[in-house]
C-alpha cells in the first residue's frame, strides 16, 4: 500500500493494531511503553517495538513529548502507520525520529501481521 | 511547499540543530494541512510549560533544544507549575520546583520571555489586528483571533515552539480569509452580566457549533474580562478558536450573516450552569483566574475580601506584572490579609492539584473542565460574588 512519508526510515516488525485513536499525553506509560488509557481496546499492551497502526492521535500535544520519552527509554515504536494523521503525532514522529506513514487503509492490517515499513518511498508491505 | 532562501538553509541544518528539527516539523505540519509556503510571524506564544505535564521527556526535549536554539522573534510563555516564587506556600515540594526551574531555564536560554502567563496580551505581548502569530495556550488564540483580529492557528507546544525558534509557521487554516468566515449564528436573547455567564455562554455555543466558527448577535455588551472568559470556554468546549460578534469584534462585519440560526434564551444558559456545577455545598478551593485575572478584576476581589477572612483555600491567579501593579495600589495586601493567595507564574488547570481538593468553586467555565477532568474535583461555578462568598464562608449557596 502506497501512503504519505511523515518521517523517513524503515523498519519490520509484528503490527498492533488499534481502531481506536490513541492518546499519547495520560493514555500511554513512557517507562514501560503500555497504552494505560481507561477502556481503551489496546488497554494493558506494550507498543514498544511493534509497529504501531492506528487512525490518528488524540489528547495534549504534550503527547509528543510522550513519545519522545518512549524513544529515549527503548520503549517506542518499530513505526507508526496512521489512516490520516494529526498534529501531535506527526510532530511525535518527527522528533523522535520514528519511521512513519499516513495514508493508509488500516482496515487492511491486522495485529500479529508481519509489516514492512519503507517510509523513504512511503510503502507499506503487509504479510499475512 | 515553497521555502525561502533562509528556510531552507535552517532545514538543511547550517543554522543550528534546533532551527533544523524546528523546520522539519513546521514543513511537516505545511504537507498534512496544505500550506503551499511559510508566513513570518510576529510573536509566539508557547505552551507545555508545567513540568507535571512534560515530565522528564519533556524537560529532555526541551533541554536539547536549548543547545543551540535561539528564538527569532518576540516570545512569551504559558503558566507553569509553580509560583515561581512563592512555591512553597501553594504547597508545591521542592523535587517538583527543581524541575520546574530547569524547564523554566532551558525555555530562557533559547531568549524566551519567561511570562508564564496565559494572558500575553495585558502585558506586553498585545498583537494588532491583522498580525499574523503562532500562539498556542487555545484562550490567548481566541483571544488574539476574535477580539484582536489576529491571524493564528491553534498550536501545540512543540509546533509553537518550532515557529519561535525559526520565525515563521506554515500559511494554512486560519491565516487565510477564507477560513475565518462565520457558519452558523447564535442569536443571544438571554441577558449575561456575570463572568460565569459569559462562561456559561460559551460552554453552550461550543458545544453546539461543532467545528463551526460561530458568529453572535443578540443584547450583547461584554466587557474585556468578559470576552476574555468567553474566548477561554469556547474554545475548551468547541473546535474552534475563532467566533465573530456583531458590533463588537473586528472582523464581524466582513462575512455574511450566516443562515443556520440557534437561539439562546436564558433557559439555554440556566441548563449550562447545571451541567458545569455538580450538586452540594461543600467548598474546599476556591479558584479565581482563568484565564489571569486584570487588574479590574484584582480591584473587584480585594473589595468583596475587604476585612474579611477566607475559611478555604483561595487562589487568586494573575500574571506577576499585573500582580505588581495591585501591590502598589494595595489590591494584594487586602487579599492576602484575608488570608487569600495570589498565584502568579501558574493556576489551578497546570499546578499538581490533583488529590489535594475535593471541590473547586470557579467563576470559569474552562477551569470547571480541566478541574474535573485533570484533577478529579467536582466543580461550582457562579460569580466572583458567589465564590467570595463561598471563600468566606466555607460552603455554596445554591
């Protein structure tokens, strides 16, 4: 699937995938990389390491710094593949330096795929 | 995006580390929204300033930044965590005022005017109509958009603090006339006279106008620290962080009457105030101040505190200059004689309150959302009158 880069790199991984937005700022712990939002889908799983697929951010953008402190703490993303994203994880990805996507039918990943993230040429290869 | 001769040369990393980072955000930022190049602007105004909601990643953020970073034009900052010098009083503890001075001191060194107040605009950081600005803190934008004629979108922490550190911000939104037009308009026939009014005002058109800009006609005569409350609950309630009012603010004449119509009646406003307040009478904080109180209204609480004593804990929140001023007009002394205190630097949406107050009385409809919300409170809101009162006396009169 072809997207929109955000911020270059790639990376492979198991994809975790959630419907729902996500919340950085209050809705994920930095220390230990697990989404801690009340009620959310993904409540209780770690995104660390995986890449990480979900239709845009939500909340504070402080959120951005969340992520920031998830990179500097080996807890964050493989990648972040968005269906259309927003201010707080765009400017997340970027300092950070996470590869990441938008543009993406997300319906089309499910969690456990193994995905392939070119976010130099904006592609997304997804095996399932 | 079309760059400029120095933006590309910020982006390509000559000018420093930070002004590189800070345009690969704002160029990222122009892609998703569509702008086709950058605006200069004339001032910042920058939030994520409280060090409990930047935390350690947050201050290592900043930090970097402040290596090489300097800001390009006029900058002020958001309230942080702490009087930052009276912590001790508002129960702050030392760890926590450590980290907040090493936030303080990184924004300080990239030439950040360290205001810590949400109110710019009543002291020194006042845009004209048609400047073109990069603030985040949404009621300042408000402000700066609807009651200034100011062109800002609403930013974030980080996307404001790029636009500081490089001059410009990406030309979309509401930088553009044609985004500022008026959909839909709210035809006021209650009468409002009470900053908690004009709170409960905006409480409802923000929560019915979606992501409409709302336009307003009606008996409508607010005075500043009215539109002032209003910029700041619309905007906490709604989307948007523009509203136009007949006759009264700059650009209202511009746009065409909308044609979707709301009438607000006193009904509308009474069933706003239910749904801010939570029943009962207990009172253990009081909070004036949100956004900063004026002078005006420092004079209005010093008169209603006048020989007078608090039972609860009151907060009076102000930016630092305008607390100077009420010290020489004697305003602070009859407010803190009453055993009142006033918060400069901070207030009661970005200290560390939470656990320490069951129920906040307010007269600010935004302070009622960030309270419940952030802080776990039940909230009363009502006039300056009402929370003296309860200040006074330890207890709401419903």
């Amino acid at each position: 699937m072809k997207g929109r880069t955000i911020f270059k790199g790639k990376a492979e991984g198991e994809a975790l995938v959630s419907a729902e937005p996500i919340s950085f700022y209050g809705g994920v712990d930095p220390d230990t990389g697990k989404i801690v939002e009340k009620d959310h889908p993904l409540e209780g799983q770690s995104i660390a390491d995986k890449i990480l697929v979900f239709p845009q951010g939500k909340g504070s953008t402080v959120g951005s710094y969340v992520m920031y402190s998830l990179k500097k703490n080996g807890k964050a993303p493989k990648a972040i593949i968005n269906r259309e994203t927003e201010t707080i994880i765009a400017v997340g990805a970027i300092i950070s330096e996470i590869p990441m996507i938008d543009k993406i039918d997300i319906s089309q990943i499910k969690t456990g795929d193994k995905v392939k993230v070119d976010a130099d040429n904006a592609v997304v290869e997804v095996e399932q | 995006m079309e760059l400029t001769e120095k933006e590309q040369k910020m982006l390509s990393g000559e000018l420093g580390n930070a002004k590189k980072k800070s345009m690969a955000i704002l160029l990222a930022l122009g892609k998703i929204f569509g702008a086709k190049n950058m605006i200069p602007v004339k001032s910042v105004q920058v939030a994520g300033v409280s060090y409990s909601n930047l935390g350690e990643a947050g201050l290592e953020y900043l930090s970097e930044l402040a290596k090489d970073g300097k800001v390009e034009v006029l900058t002020t900052l958001n309230p942080a965590g702490m009087d930052t010098e009276n912590w001790q009083a508002l129960g702050i503890d030392s760890d926590f005022a450590d980290k907040q001075n090493r936030v303080i001191e990184a924004f300080s060194k990239m030439g950040i005017q360290t205001t810590c107040t949400c109110t710019p605009y009543l002291i020194g950081n006042k845009p004209e109509q048609g400047d073109h600005l990069a603030w985040s803190e949404s009621s300042a934008v408000t402000y700066a958009n609807s009651v200034l004629g100011a062109y800002t979108n609403r930013e974030g922490g980080p996307s404001a603090l790029a636009a500081a550190l490089t001059g410009v911000t990406p030309n979309y939104g509401l930088h553009l006339d044609e985004n500022r037009k008026p959909d839909i308009h709210f035809k006021v026939e209650a009468e409002l006279k009470t900053l908690s009014d004009y709170g409960a005002l905006g409480y409802f058109i923000g929560n019915n106008c979606k992501a409409k800009i709302p336009y307003l006609s009606g008996n409508l005569k607010p005075t500043n620290d009215q539109l002032k409350t209003f910029s700041a609950s619309v905007v906490t309630y709604g989307s948007q962080s523009l509203f136009h009012i007949k006759d009264i603010t700059p650009e209202a004449g511009k746009f065409e009457i909308p044609k979707e119509e709301i009438t607000i009646t006193q009904n509308e406003i009474q069933n706003s105030y239910k749904e801010l307040s939570d029943e009962g009478t207990e009172v253990d904080f009081v909070s004036i101040g949100c956004p900063h109180a004026s002078i005006d209204e420092l004079k209005k609480v010093a008169e209603l505190l006048k020989g007078k004593k608090v039972k609860v804990e009151t907060w009076v929140a102000t930016a630092r200059p305008i607390k100077k001023k009420a010290d020489e007009l004697g305003y602070s002394k009859i407010i803190e004689d009453s055993g009142a205190k006033i918060a400069c630097d901070t207030c009661m949406v970005v200290a560390p309150l939470k656990g320490r107050f069951k129920t906040c009385a307010t007269t600010s409809a935004k302070a009622c959302y960030y309270v419940r919300g952030k802080h776990g409170m039940k909230t009363r809101i009502g006039s300056l009158e009402d929370c003296i009162n309860a200040a006074v006396s330890g207890g709401w009169e419903q």
